[in-house]
C-alpha cells in the first residue's frame, strides 16, 4: 500500500481557498498570504501537495473534465466537494482503506457515530503488516485518526466537534447520475455489482439498484441487469453531462 500523509495535511486545511485556486489555476507558487490560516510558505507547499497529489490528481480525462466543469459552474459545491472526495479515495489508498475498514462499515450497520478510538485500532493492525507504518509513533497514529475524522467532517460526511456524527450525503438524481459516472471512469469491471466502488455510492446495494432502474434516468445510460450482473453504459460524453443534468 502507498502510504503518505496527505489525509494529516488536508484534515488541517481551513481556508478551501487554495483547492479553488490550484483547481483552477494550478498555481503551485502562488502567495501564500492570500491564504490567512497558511502562515509560512513551507506549510502552503505541504498544502498544495496534499491537494495536487489526493484532490486534483486525474488518472481519468473525463473525470478531470466533469470535475472541473461542476466547479466551473458551482464552485466547490456539495457535488463538487463529494466528486473530490471520490477522486481523493482513487489516489489514496490509505484514505480508501480507513473508509472501507471504519466508515462504511459504521454507516452501513446504520450506527450513528464513529470514534477515534475505532480508527487508531484499525492504523494500529494496518500497522503489523505495512512497512510504511513501522516508524509510526502512538502519537502519529492519533493524530491521523484524528485527521481522517476531521477530513470526513471537512467534505460533508460527519458532523459535530468531539462526538462526530455520520452524516452521508443525500443521494438525490444528481448524486446518483454523477456516482454512476464516476464509478464508470474507475471500475475496469463490466459488472458493475462486484465493483469494491459500490459503497461509495452512500445507499444499500438493493436500494441502489432500485434506483438506478428508475425510468427517469433512463435518458443518462444504458442498463442491462440481472440478479448477478450490472452492467451500464452512459449515453452522454463527460462533456455533456453536467449540461444534461441541468
């Protein structure tokens, strides 16, 4: 597993302002002064690396473009913070593992909350088998523990300040049509239904399904369902869709 420490670095981040900036710019030699809570140019270096290598790193072309058009005409709106979140967990593995490990199994279980004490054990087992992990401290795997917490509250996915919430996104028609074109751009399966993406999506495998089979989405892609098989086919061009979304 890559393991790197993006998710201390970006669960410290308060002034969203540079994930605009660098979205849209790229600018990684930008003032830093205009970034009130980054205080020295070293820590707007650590924070541009962070976002350039976990939020803004596109291994797929039309994901890059459908990101940068919904930012184009919402800025980072919940659909485009929760396009980044999916993006951030392609790039980073140590973030897609925790969510897999903690997050999902809590959200999926139907608890309401999540504790730190769940993820400093879940980096502490992580931690027996990654030689990346070797050299971490007690000290480091609380504060990452932390972080990760505190990144899921930053991108709308818990709430609250000591005790934190889950709280995941309301997967209305949009959500759904931009998850189906996510998922799209990085499942090389064709069945959809074994892709390890699917609890991305925030709803109960069965629930899904009988969303996405909805006749009103029908205009967005072509579905071929089995019990055991899920195979889609979008209709528009990344370049199309957030127009068609309207």
């Amino acid at each position: 597993m890559n393991i790197n420490s993006d998710i201390n670095v970006l669960g410290s981040l308060s002034d969203f302002r540079l994930i605009s900036a660098l979205l849209v710019e790229g600018k990684n030699n930008a003032n830093y002064q205009a970034y009130s809570n980054i205080k020295t140019n070293r820590s707007y270096k650590r924070f541009a690396s962070a976002i350039t290598n976990t939020l803004i790193k596109f291994t797929d072309p039309n994901m890059e473009y459908l990101i940068r058009d919904v930012f184009k005409h919402e800025g980072l709106s919940a659909h485009c913070l929760l396009l980044l979140f999916w993006n951030a967990c392609v790039n980073n593995e140590l973030l897609d593992y925790l969510n897999q490990k903690v997050y999902f199994p809590a959200l999926y279980s139907g608890r309401a909350a999540l504790k730190k004490d769940e993820v400093v054990a879940c980096l502490q087992e992580l931690k027996q088998s990654e030689t990346a992990m070797q050299k971490w401290t007690d000290s480091t795997i609380e504060t990452t523990a932390s972080k990760y917490l505190t990144f899921l509250k930053k991108f709308n996915l818990m709430e609250g300040r000591v005790n934190k919430s889950i709280v995941p996104p309301g997967m209305g028609d949009k959500e759904i049509i931009l998850f189906i074109y996510w998922l799209l751009s990085v499942e090389p399966n064709t069945n959809l239904l074994e892709s390890g993406w699917l609890p991305y999506c925030f709803l109960e495998k069965e629930l899904f399904i009988q969303q996405i089979l909805q006749k009103r989405y029908m205009k967005f892609y072509n579905l071929q369902y089995s019990v055991n098989n899920l195979k889609i086919e979008p209709t528009f061009s990344y370049k199309e869709l957030y127009h068609e979304l309207g």
